[in-house]
DNA sequence: TTATTTGGTTTATATTATAAACTTATTTAT
DNA sequence: ATAAATAAGTTTATAATATAAACCAAATAA
C-alpha cells in the first residue's frame, strides 16, 4: 500500500539539493547553499552524504586560485530520484485502491 | 525557492497515517497498524505526536471488553496536509522558475 | 601586516525515529 | 480453575539524523 521512502531522499535539505541538480545538471557549493537558504556545515555534510551513496559526484577544482566545488547528479541519482517520487506518490493520491 | 516542509508530516509513518485518515476519515489503530506496517510502539508514539499537534484526534473507547483506539483527522490536520503536498511540489516540479 | 572574506570541513548537540520491553486485560486451552 | 497465549497499547531505551557551531586554510582588501 504504501511504498517505503529512500530515507536518503526523504530529508529537506538532501532532496533539494537533487531537486535542484535534476534540472541544472551541475551546481558550485556557493550556488546551492544560496538557492537552498542552507548553512555550509549542514551543506557539506548532506553533499558528502549524496556523494556516498553515489546519487551525485563531486568535483573539487579551482576557480583562478579558489577552490571550487562542484555537483553533478549522476544516473543512479536520476533514477533513485524518481522512484522516491513514485514512491511518494502512493502517499498522496487521495484514493487508495 | 523551495517551501520549508512541516517536520511533523515530513516523516514516513506520520505521513501514512495521515493519509489513510484523510481517505478514511476515521480508523481503528490496529487497522492502521496493519496498513502501515509499523510495529504498535512506533505507531503509538507518532498517533501522540500528530494527536498533541491537533492534526488528529484520538478516542479511546471499547469495543465489547477490548479498549479500542479511534482516530479521525482534524480540520487542522486536513489543512496542514495540503500545504505540505503543496510545498513538496516546490521539490519535485522539473522547472524552476 | 593584519583584518576580512571565501569556501569549505569537522565536531558536537539536540532531535527523531524506531524497536524492545513492559503492562493490563481477555480469551483459549488444559 | 488455572495456565498459557493473544490483544491492545504504552513507556523506556537506543541508534540514527539533521543541524548548527566551531574551526581551518588560503586569498583578498584595508
């Protein structure tokens, strides 16, 4: 009846995080931590744990002479993505069959 | 950007019990035991939680001589329900505008 | 040269979810 | 009649999580 939820995704901060990446296909840390409101510390920690789970790969570079971090979503992310969507779905559709 | 999601239905069993009340109206605990899988500790820790926010109410009743534990979603809850469907749209909307 | 800002990471804390253990009463079996 | 098993939960303990606070290193600005 109801699917269970990737406790991976099913947190604010993390699901934003591949929200916005499932549409900009790459994201600086600066960048995420504006459009998301998030606090660095809270953002490298959920990052790191995205990047664990191989749901998206981090690049550490350099921008002129400052690093600069930056996230892709990969394919696993994609799909585990959407499946927590489809998952969430059997939660919110008002007829239960 | 992205809407902050209510804490106390942002959690998986929480959340399925408040929909099975939204369809249902009203229902006995060990049916929503049985429909969301949880074990009656956990269920009975977050029937409180979602009681003590006003979102349900709970009647503690008798069904012959067994106790029997009633409960109804409240308009509050009714409402609180849309506007988190409504801020994980924010979430799951492919354009960001 | 000494603040200040940028771009983070690490560590600590507080909350949360969850399960395990327990309670009380009722059936059912012996 | 008594003991075992089941029902219906609650309470307490533990483990996981989210989050913020503190920290660090390098670059730029005063």
């Amino acid at each position: 009846m109801f699917q269970p939820l990737d406790p991976l995704l099913h947190a604010e901060l993390r699901l934003a995080v591949m929200s916005l990446l499932i549409s900009a296909d790459e994201a600086e840390f600066p960048y995420i931590k504006e459009q998301t409101g998030a606090t660095a510390g809270n953002l490298s920690v959920q990052v790191d744990k995205l990047s664990t789970a191989g749901y998206i790969e981090v690049e550490k570079t350099f921008k002129g002479k400052r690093p600069c971090t930056i996230c892709r979503i990969t394919d696993k992310g994609r799909q585990a993505f959407e499946t927590y969507v489809e998952a969430l779905k059997s939660y919110l559709s008002v007829s239960k069959s």
